[in-house]
C-alpha cells in the first residue's frame, strides 16, 4: 500500500511531537486528526493554553480532538468515524487499548531512549543524568504495557560533554520526525520485522521515572563528574539547585544550569565549600575536586553567567552549599 494513501491518527502535546506532525504533513501523508491535551489556563494571568501539536494542527488546517477521558464513549465513536489505517503516539497520555488497536495497521509510539533501556516519563533527563555517551530514538508497536511494544527502528546519536537535555532534546526532535517518516514508510510496505521486547533481563535496564524536586538536589558529597552530568541533564528545566547558607542568616536556593569538574586530590575543604574570586569565578568542593559554576539562577532571578552573578553576589566567599 502507498504510505501517503494511509489515514492516519496522529497524536502528541510537546513541541517535540508537533516536529513530526509537520514533517508528516509536509511530506504530503494523510493526516486525518490530530488528537492532543485539553487546553488549560497557565502562567500568571491564567490564560488558557494550546498544546504545541494543536497549535501546528490549526494552523495545518487538520482537524483537532482534545478528549478528558480517552475511554469516553463519544471520543471512542469519534476515532471509529476516522477510519484510521494507522495511529502514531508522541508524548502523549497512556491510550486504552480500543484506542491504539483501532487503526487497522496498530498504533506506533516515538520513545526518546534506545528502548528496552529508559523506559519512562522522562528518558533524556535520565541518559544524561547517568553520563550515558550516546541515546537516541526508537519507535515501537504499542501493546498493554508502558514502553515494551516490539521495536520496529531505531536511531542512535553521541552525546558530547557539553550536550544537555536542551541540546539533546532538539537532535532527538529533529532525527525523531526522520525515523517517524521512515517506520510509516515500512508499515505501509509491510517490509519490516518488529522485534519483541524479549528474554531480557530486567536489573540490566535503567529506568526514566518522572523527575521531582527532590530529585533535582545537588549532593556535595558525590564526585564532580556525577554532580555535572545531574546539572547536564536537568538543564534547562527542572534545573538542579542547592541550598546557599551562610552563618547567622536564613539560607536561599539557587539553580545551576552550567558547570565544569576540576579533579583535585586536595581533601582539606570541606564539600560544599565555596571559594571565589568574587568576579569572574566560583568553585564548590566536592568529594573529589571542584565543581565550576558557570550558569545561575539566584532566588527570585532570572538565569545568569556566574561573572554577572557575582557582581551582585558581594558575599559569595563566605557562603557554602548544601
């Protein structure tokens, strides 16, 4: 069958998911709707906010669904009405199973790991987080079970010491939207094997669970390669923090976003400690050297290069991090 004659599902939220939507629609396949989240009132005004995949889907003419419950009667006639030959899931909710086995071909999902490894909420944090030197993308057939579908493609790319999840989240966006084109390409054809998620053994696998605060607390007390690959890997957003204390005041928060590890074998400071030159550089021991800031975000700030940081920082020497 003619890839470009299938009717297609497509549904997603993120940005990351609106890139393969327009390189769908620009390749000339047949997108017949676009499923996403509810809009929902965000920031200060409470303004009512589109997802990124309906934002692009208005503007490609396509037509939208925007469901509270997948499993309502009135959204699962919907979706019969479509016809759909195929469904393909980019960052979106778990789908009941009269959802994804609708479409006559099944339904694909774009995971950002190199599956069976990072299965979960949040697979690039995770990677980099645990100083992984390369990840990529993979699409599989969904099935009852979150992220364990058989494997139909994947594609693999470096991660270099100065990527973080920004950096990564676009490559993964753009080589996604390639191999979301490409695994269509092979549906339609019938020219593929889908591997199953088999005979693997499961203490081997790393996961990728939802991040929470807490998760994003910088530990002193771990060695320096650790502490940047954490920062690496919750910037831009979360972002790691720590707590900044001094002596007979109230302690605050701040956010990292950039730093750099200088090993040393010098064990005479305490981990947390900082030392400065009070202009243009500040150092926080750890278990094993220092770690450089080079990115920041004081309480109540907007985000700043520790030069700039500091000229406002005039205490910075006699503080520590915890």
């Amino acid at each position: 069958m003619n890839a470009k004659d299938l009717r297609i599902v497509f549904m997603g939220t993120p940005e990351f998911a609106a890139t393969s939507l327009k390189r769908l629609v620009a390749e000339g396949y047949n997108i017949v709707a676009v499923v996403t989240s509810v809009d929902k009132p965000a920031g200060r005004g409470r303004k009512m906010h589109q997802s990124d995949v309906k934002i692009a889907a208005t503007e490609l003419g396509l037509p939208v669904l925007q469901p509270e419950k997948l499993r309502a009667p009135e959204f699962v006639e919907a979706m019969r009405q479509l016809d759909a030959d195929l469904g393909i899931v980019i960052a979106f909710r778990m789908l009941p199973e009269v959802i994804w086995s609708m479409p006559r071909m099944g339904t694909f999902n774009l995971h950002a790991s190199l599956l069976p490894q990072y299965r979960g909420a949040a697979p690039i944090n995770w990677a980099i987080i645990n100083g992984e030197t390369q990840t990529g993308v993979t699409t599989f057939l969904l099935n009852r079970e979150i992220d364990k579908g058989a494997i139909i493609d994947q594609q693999t790319i470096d991660i270099a010491d100065n990527d973080n999840v920004g950096s990564i989240y676009d490559k993964l966006m753009n080589i996604g939207a390639e191999l979301v084109i490409n695994t269509v390409d092979k549906i339609a054809s019938g020219d593929y094997t889908a591997v199953e998620q088999m005979h693997i053994d499961e203490s081997t696998l790393k996961p990728a669970p939802k991040i929470f605060k807490e998760d994003c607390l910088i530990d002193w007390g771990a060695p320096g390669r650790r502490i940047v690959d954490l920062i690496r890997g919750l910037s831009p957003y979360p972002a790691a923090w720590t707590h900044i204390c001094k002596q007979g005041s109230e302690a605050t928060t701040c956010k990292i976003t950039a730093a750099r590890f200088e090993p040393s074998t010098d064990a005479v400071l305490t981990t947390g400690t900082i030392s400065t030159d009070g202009k243009s550089w500040l150092g926080v021991r750890c278990s094993d050297g220092t770690v450089f800031v080079e990115q920041v975000q004081m309480a109540g700030k907007r985000s700043m290069p520790i030069r700039e940081a500091l000229a406002g920082w005039r205490d910075a020497a006699e503080c520590s991090m915890q």
